[in-house]
C-alpha cells in the first residue's frame, strides 16, 4: 500500500503561506548569489534580515489570517498582533563558544493529527521556490519523531515532485558515524534538509564539536552548519525548552527558526493557529469517544494519587490523597510525605507497608513520586497499583470496541487497529518463565470473542498482535548475557539505539499494518513508551490505557496517536464521520479522563488565571449604641456559659436500632467489589466573551457566543427580539443564561476606571474591553455507564470486632451484638470485601450512635464559661465580600451582615430589619463554637435576637435559620442531630432556640408558646 496525500488542503495550505509571506520582498537576488568559498548559505555573512520589515510582514500576516477567521466567525483561531518582533538570544553552548547570537523566531500551532510534518516539509520547498533558500535543519527532541519525520520524508517524496517537479532534495540524517555528511550538506546547491535529534549536538562531548579524519580541513563539523546560516524549524519545541537546550539551539547559528506544536509554552510570532476545537469542528482529525473502566468498592486494594508536590531539594514535599485508618474507621485524607517516609506509619493501613518513598520529581509539568517497591505516582492519575481485574475489563471492551468497528469499516475497506499502551513491559512480556500478566488476559480475551468477526474467527491471538518495545543486550559482571528492556524514556547511548532500532522497525511496517492483502494479520498493538510520539497510524481506531499516563506522556500525546482521518485500501484518506471516530479505553471514569483531557487542551492558552479575591467593598461598621448596650451585654453574658452533658447509651435499643437501619436496602447495602464502565462522546464547548460597551450604572453589556465540536453554534441570550445581555456585579451567568457549563462565572468586579477597563469572574476568568476570550470546557452529557462485578476471589479478613469498638468506643459485647445483627446473606459480603464490609459496618453503627446520643443526651447549666475575647469576636471593623452583605444600617449589630444563603437574605431583609420590634441582631461569629459530644460536632448557631413583644417585655432569641421548620425533613441526618442537641443546651439555660425557616410570620414566637398553642390545636 502507499499513501496518498492531497495538495490542496486549505488550512495546511494557509499555515505555510503565512509563513513564506514572512518574507515577501527580499528579492530574487538571492537565489542566484553564490560564495567564492565551497559552502553554500541561505544568506551572505555580512546581511541581515531587517527587524522592521519582518515585523511589518508579520503585522501583515496576522492582520489577515485574523481578517479570515472573522469572516468565518471562528473567533477562537485568531492571533494577537505582535507589537516588536520576538527574537531568541543569548550565549551559545558553553565549552563549544562564548560568542552571542540573536536570531528571530515565528510559531505555528497546528493540532495533532491535521499534517504538522506534512506542511512544514512543503514549506521547505515552497520557501526554496519562492527565495532560494536551501539549507534546514530540522531539530527534534527524541529518536521517536526522528525516525517520524524520516519516515514522512520518504512517504511524501514523490508527492512533493508532483508539486515542484524534479528539483533534487535531500534529506539527510545526522549520524555522527557519518559525520563528514555534513560538508556534504554546507556545499550542496540543492534543498539539504539535516534531520538532528537535540541529543546529537547539547553537550560539549558530542562528536558535532570535534575535529576528525572523517572531515579533513579547518574546520569543525559544528562550522560547516553555523557557515550555511541555516533556517532551524522546531518540532515539538516546548520539549526543547531548557537554557542549556536553547544554548545549544543558538550554537547551530540560525537565520530565523520555525516553531511547529500542538501544545506550545509559548509562541514568539504566533503566525498561524489551527486550535484543538476548530480541528474538531472541521473534521479534520477523528471524533474522540472515550469507555471509562474504573475499579469501585474494592477490598484489599487502596488507591493512591498524587495531588501536589512543593517545596525544593531536600525539602521537597508530596501531599497525596489516599485512605487513612483512625481508631479503626478508614476515611480518604491527605498526606505529606518527604524522601524516606514510609506511608505505613502515616496510615497505619497494612496495604501501605513497604512504600517508603525514594524519589520525588520537581520538574514543572513532571512531578513524580516513587516508592522503594517500585510504585510511581504522577500528578497525571493513577494509583500505582496493578489492577489485573481492570486490565481485564479494558482488554475486554477494547477488543469488543474493535470487532464492533471493523464490522462497519469493512465496506469502507478500511482494516482497524488498536493500540495498548502498557504500564510496564515485563507485565506483557513476563519474567522469562511465564507470559506476562497483559499478554496473558489478552489471549485469553481474544480466544472468546474472536467468532464474533469472521475475519478472527480461524486467527490465533499470536497471529493479530503485535509489541514494540526497545531493548538491549547486557553482559553483568561475571554472568550471562541479558535483555534488558527500556521501560522509561532512553537515559544512554546504548538506550537510545535500542529505541532507534525499535522504530526503524516500527516505521518499516507502518503501511503493511493498514492492509488486508500484506499477510500481515496484526491488528493490536502494544507498546510501552515507543509509540507515544513521532509514530501514528491513521487507522488506529481504539486506544487503551493500560498504563498511567506519566507527564512526559500525557492522555494529549497519547490519543495524538490515532487522531489522523482514516485511510482504504488504496491508501486515500476518508473523510466520513461515521469511519472517523477514535475511540480511548481508559483506566478511570469517563469524567475524570475528559476533564484531565480538556485541561490538556486548553492549557496551550497559557497558565489557568490566579483566582482573583473576593471584591470587597468598605469594610462593615461595629454600631456600638448597640455593642455596648445592656441588653446585648446582658444576652451574650449567658450565651458564654458552657453545659454539661451526660450520654447515655441503651445497648440493647442501639442494636435493635440498627438493625432496623438494615432494612435500608438502599443506603446501608454492604459494598462488593464493582467495575464500573461509562461511555460517552468527547466534545469541547467554547464560550467567546466579548464587552460591547460599558453603561453608566455599572452594568456591562456581554456577548456571549457559544460553540461545540459538533457544530452547534448559537448566541446565548437571543430570543428576545435580539436584546443585548447586560449584567452586573455578583450575576451568576449560569443561572441567568441557564447555561450549566458557565458554573463558576459569577461577576466579582467591573472595572471601568482604567486604561483597559474589564470584568473579572470569581473564578479568575477576565475579559478586558479591547480583547476577545475564550473559555472551553468538555461536554459530559450523554454518559452510559454500566456495572459489572469484578473478580470474586475472597480476601482474608482481619480482626473486625477491634476496629468497630476503636472506631465507636461501644463495648466488645456490644460490637459482637451488632455484628451479629447483619443480615446473612449481607454478612457473605465480608469476604469478598473486608475493608469496604467494615468501613459500611462502622459507617452504619456511628450514624446510628450519633442518632441515639443525640435523643438521650441530658445537659444541665454549668457557672464554666466558654473562654472568647468579645472585641476579638466582634471587631469594630470587618471586611466582607462585597456581593455577600446586606445592608443592616436599623438593627444590625454591624451597618452590614454577611449572608450565606438567599434564605438568610431574605430573612434579614424582610424580618429582622424591617420588624419595628426588634431592638438588635447579630450573627454569631464563625469562632463561636460550643463544645459538643465528638460524634455530634461542635456547633455554631446563627442568629441572636433581642426583641420587644406587645407587652414591652425585652426577650432573647436564638434563631437557626435552615429553609425548614420541621427538624426532622432537614436534609442530612447530621443537621437534625446537631439541632437537636442544641435545643437541649439552650434549654438548659433557658434561652429561646428555634428552627425556622426564615419567612413565616411568627418567627419570634417563644418556644413554649409554640408549645401550647400545639396542644390547644
């Protein structure tokens, strides 16, 4: 089979004329100037591109391609102007020389899988055509997309003649074996193109930098490229990076470079862009589907993930968010680790013995944590625990997913593939006497679904796969020769030729994968880190993840792999949305690998903004009339007083109790363990914010467009005979547009006394008058998911009874009562699953105990007074956010009061300020708190009243204000326990307590008032 390629696609057509246009008027001159010397430059030594008119042609570029994107109305694609021209400089490679050298440099942004290689190989050519330039150097940053570019040079070779004839080009390979190829390159008339990993030429030690026999003369290797002025195009630059890497860079002595990525750091001269959603919108990569399968319930396995790093050297720090056992009851908590702790000790969890942390990875966009047993977590996901039943399951669905497709692509005469991306080679492979756990269930997978496909059903799962991994051969000392297989990112020389030969192999079959007729049956391949990037394949249907996706390999770069349209049997590509659709087999929820994808996508648009403070306004006012007045005095003086509390416990009635709470079939059913797989579309929404005009009263007048990957586009708030959207400080967008993705842009300020007046949301989100933004966000709707048991093997079970009374503080007797009282057939479940069993078991008991405490606790008045400093508590001036205060300027013990609901508002509001009678209110600070038994919690009340009745009798109140005056339909069990053990302390010192909802009429009515007017009724 060969590939076919088509010379006229637009974008890619656009993406190398903004480039050649960069230099449009430097003259035909060029082309026909020739040295007296034997090397040939792109320009002579003593010229210089000019700044101003390379900027001036930027401006140009720019102004245009925006121009474009506005008559397309895709707001998304369009670039900021350049105001100075971005040049790279500084000091070349140290050791080698201590010269400067400055040159400019221009990015382009094109989307995996949309031909990045394709269009700067022909803008190679076309810059030749149009000013004589032919000398490049293209810089990668792994052998993986060395041997991807090779490879693309020899498949577009002859579609390239189509286009300019037979101009003779050459593609050389930098090999420093081959070393005096180079001279060969600096003298040549013709297009030379120098393919050079950025291993080849970052250190002193490299062969680029010495003289040799190969290459007899004065000068050095490294010379005869810096001689050729050469133009220096960037593949994947943000890999590229480092000082020492951008030194090395400058030492090849470049007349401009050409940066070419899907996810850049930054983009000096931004010339072109051709964004993830556009890409998807288009259609000109595959749409993404993606099968969640995470692991649930699951006795005997923690999970563990890495939630942050921080700190620097031996200070360094991991917090990771895992399971901890307190008193016997396990809850998921934080935990800081630093090198040599052993998580065991942090725990106290038996699966946590043996992961003593031995490394911990700072690198930005790399943090890494290592355990000594060989577990390695990144900020990317995963627990570092191999999950056998969940490989099973991805295997399983992958295959399934692939039988499915090649069923509907065989009319097409396109021939699937799926690809599966390890987590460690040795878990394909094994250890030499038995196949690997992966290779293992595969098989085993393969061998009951192939009569699903007629053309499996006489194939043996040895004949369908497929696996690529490097490896080496090594003698230890005083033993036998070894394989050795790199399970990470080539650290050698030895290394890296095991990954060049590896891809030279890989490349080799790239087009007998794709048919039918080659003889080769294999349609899954595995691999660890050899196909993550440099290789795809446009007929890579399925993608699994069996692996965690490490930083230097994220779910971005890992899908990249089969995004590319599809091609038949002739080798031409398809361009129909029913064959185009990839399809990622992830190990965890669909949810969480769309938002981690989505984060990935949006991230090139730089750093996520610093979430802004809260607006606030001047601060809130203490009113000391009524602060020092008697009546507050008075009232706070007994709220200060502590009570005493004694708890009983009936056994016998707790057991019974608790049994009843069994008969809760649907919150209290013990837990087995579950995998759970969801499906669903991966589809980005993208919001474009642009300020039409600011208005007198403060407001600001927003269009809002949004856009999906699907094509849907609309503007929100139309309808209304087209009225213009207005909004105002501390609008929700979400509910006023009723648009659910919007969550979060809460209007915090409207800036309009500035240069460059702008909104800003409470989530950091700002839209400034002179720039368009936008937000983008996966869609998570339309997600079926399906549950299935996992594997029901039975795990030793521990000493239940010691964690159920360390956890409960009830007697052993007791314990053994209740455990006695769990249903049979639920008690079978303890097997399968212990630690999920006890942790419902003690979860059930404690709900049950805080019920029961909280219906017999007794309390009596005591003269210990809670200790708090009253000016401390209320200070005579404190700073609110301003769209959370009411203005409390009548009653209020400060002219404003914080709300924390719309409830609260409105009783403040229509009650406590509007009511005559009330004579202050305040509400009590968040650092009053009055001790109650641990199992209920410590509790703060909200608002305390004096108000005068009919009579003119100056009563106390103490009002929880919950949407709910009825205690028992309050929402969550903990609130009715709390209030109910309120009600008993409050009595105890006779103050008035009650639950209200906020807007009944007789709010201020006494309890006991209540009381009898019940009894009368």
């Amino acid at each position: 089979m060969k590939l076919k390629f088509s010379a006229d696609q637009e974008f890619q057509l656009r993406a190398i004329k903004n480039v050649v246009d960069l230099f449009d008027g430097i003259g035909e001159y060029h082309v026909k100037f020739s040295l007296g010397s034997e090397i040939v430059p792109n320009l002579p030594e003593n010229e210089d591109l000019d700044d101003d008119f390379l900027l001036d042609n930027l401006q140009i570029v720019q102004e245009d391609f925006n121009d474009e994107m506005d008559a397309r109305d895709t707001p998304t694609m369009k670039i900021d102007l350049t105001n100075s021209l971005e040049k790279e400089k500084g000091l070349m490679l140290e050791g080698v020389s201590n010269d400067y050298h400055e040159y400019p440099t221009f990015s382009i942004e094109m989307e995996t899988g949309t031909g990045k290689t394709y269009v700067y190989l022909r803008t190679i050519f076309e810059l030749n055509e149009k000013y004589g330039f032919t000398k490049f150097v293209i810089v990668v940053p792994s052998v993986a997309i060395f041997q991807g570019v090779k490879k693309s040079w020899d498949i577009t070779k002859d579609h390239f003649k189509t286009i300019y004839g037979n101009s003779y080009a050459a593609l050389r390979t930098y090999d420093s074996n081959r070393i005096q190829e180079v001279k060969s390159f600096a003298t040549a008339r013709n297009i030379e193109v120098l393919l050079v990993t950025l291993a080849s030429f970052n250190t002193i030690s490299n062969n680029i930098y010495k003289s040799t026999d190969k290459l007899p003369g004065e000068l050095l290797p490294i010379e005869y490229i810096q001689k050729t002025r050469p133009i220096v195009i960037l593949d994947e630059p943000q890999n590229m990076d480092s000082q020492i890497s951008r030194n090395a860079i400058r030492t090849l002595k470049p007349l401009f470079s050409l940066r070419y990525s899907a996810t850049h750091k930054n983009t000096p001269n931004l010339v072109y862009r051709l964004t993830p959603v556009e890409a998807f919108r288009r259609n000109l990569v595959k749409k993404i589907q993606v099968v969640g399968v995470e692991q649930r319930e699951l006795g005997g396995k923690t999970p563990i993930s890495l939630k942050k790093i921080s700190g620097s050297g031996k200070n360094a720090k991991a917090t990771v968010v895992t399971y901890t056992d307190k008193g016997g009851y396990q809850k998921v908590e934080e935990v800081q680790l630093k090198t040599g702790d052993n998580l065991f000790l942090k725990t106290n969890l038996e699966e946590h013995k043996g992961f003593e942390v031995e490394n911990i990875g700072l690198a930005s966009g790399e943090e890494f944590l290592s355990f000594t047993n060989g577990t390695t977590l990144t900020m990317q996901g995963g627990d570092g625990i191999s999950k056998p039943d969940i490989f099973r399951f991805q295997i399983r669905e992958t295959i399934l997913q692939h039988i499915e497709h090649q069923r509907k692509m065989m009319k097409y005469g396109v021939k699937v593939l799926s690809l599966f991306f390890v987590d460690k080679v040795a878990n394909y492979i094994g250890d030499g006497t038995s196949e690997g756990i992966i290779k293992k269930i595969f098989n085993e997978e393969f061998k009951i679904l192939r009569d699903q496909l007629d053309l499996f059903k006489d194939k043996s799962p040895e004949e369908v796969q497929a696996s690529y991994f490097a490896s080496y051969k090594k003698t230890p000392k005083g033993g036998t020769e070894q394989t050795y297989f790199v399970d990470d990112v080539a650290s050698n020389e030895v290394q890296r030729k095991a990954e060049k030969e590896q891809f030279e192999l890989i490349m080799k079959n790239k087009e007998a994968l794709l048919s039918f007729n080659s003889g080769n049956s294999v349609s899954f391949i595995f691999a660890h880190s050899a196909l993550r990037e440099g290789w795809d394949n446009p007929n890579v249907f399925q993608i699994c993840t069996l692996n965690q996706t490490l930083s230097s390999s994220r779910k971005r770069q890992e899908i990249g792999r089969g995004l590319r349209l599809a091609v038949n049997q002739q080798g031409e590509r398809l361009f129909d949305d029913q064959v185009n659709i990839l399809t990622v087999v992830a190990n965890e929820s669909y949810e969480s690998f769309a938002n981690s994808l989505q984060s990935e996508y949006i991230e090139e648009e730089g750093s996520a903004p610093i979430k802004p403070s809260p607006k606030r306004g001047e601060a809130a006012i203490r009113q000391d009339n009524y602060f020092n007045s008697d009546d507050f005095r008075d009232f706070w003086d007994r709220l200060t007083y502590k009570s005493e509390y004694k708890i009983y416990v009936d056994s016998k009635k707790l057991v019974e109790e608790i049994k009843e709470k069994f008969k809760d079939k649907k919150n209290n059913t013990f837990p087995v363990p579950k995998v759970i797989i969801s499906k669903g579309n991966f589809v980005m929404t993208t919001f474009t914010f642009k300020i039409l005009s600011f208005e007198d009263d403060n407001s600001v007048q927003l269009s809002i467009i949004k856009e999906d990957t699907r094509g849907n586009k609309n503007k929100l708030g139309q309808g209304l005979f087209d009225e213009s959207l207005y909004f105002s400080e501390g609008d929700d967008l979400e509910k006023k547009l009723k648009e659910p993705k919007l969550r979060g842009f809460i209007i915090n300020s409207i800036e309009t006394n500035k240069s460059n007046p702008d909104i800003e949301f409470k989530n950091g989100f700002k839209v400034s008058k002179f720039k368009t933004e936008t937000y983008t966000v996966s869609d998570n709707k339309d997600i079926n998911a399906r549950e299935t048991q996992s594997g029901m093997e039975r795990f030793p079970v521990f000493n239940i009874l010691d964690k159920l009374e360390a956890s409960t503080k009830l007697t052993k007797e007791t314990c053994f009562e209740i455990l006695k009282s769990v249903p049979s057939e639920e008690l079978e479940k303890l097997f399968k699953n212990p630690e999920g069993f006890t942790n419902k078991l003690i979860e059930i008991t404690k709900n049950a105990l805080a019920i029961h405490v909280a219906n017999n606790i007794i309390f009596n008045a005591s003269n210990e007074k809670i200790e708090n400093d009253i000016d401390e508590l209320f200070p005579e001036k404190i700073k609110y956010v301003q769209t959370e205060i009411i203005e409390t300027p009548l009653n209020g013990m400060y002219n404003q009061t914080q709300k924390d609901s719309d409830i609260e508002e409105g009783f403040v509001t229509y009650k406590l300020e509007a009511d005559k009678n009330v004579e202050l209110f305040f509400k009590f600070p968040t650092k009053y708190k009055i001790p109650f038994p641990k199992i209920i919690g410590n509790y703060n009340p909200d608002w305390g009243i004096i108000r005068k009745q009919n009579d003119g009798l100056k009563i106390q109140l103490v009002r929880e204000t919950k949407g709910a005056s009825d205690i028992e339909k309050l929402r969550f069990v903990s609130e009715i326990n709390k209030v109910k053990v309120a009600q008993k302390h409050f009595d105890a010192f006779g103050l008035d307590y009650k639950v209200i909802k906020g807007d009944e009429s007789n709010w201020y009515t006494p309890v006991k008032e209540d009381a009898q007017h019940d009894k009368l009724f």
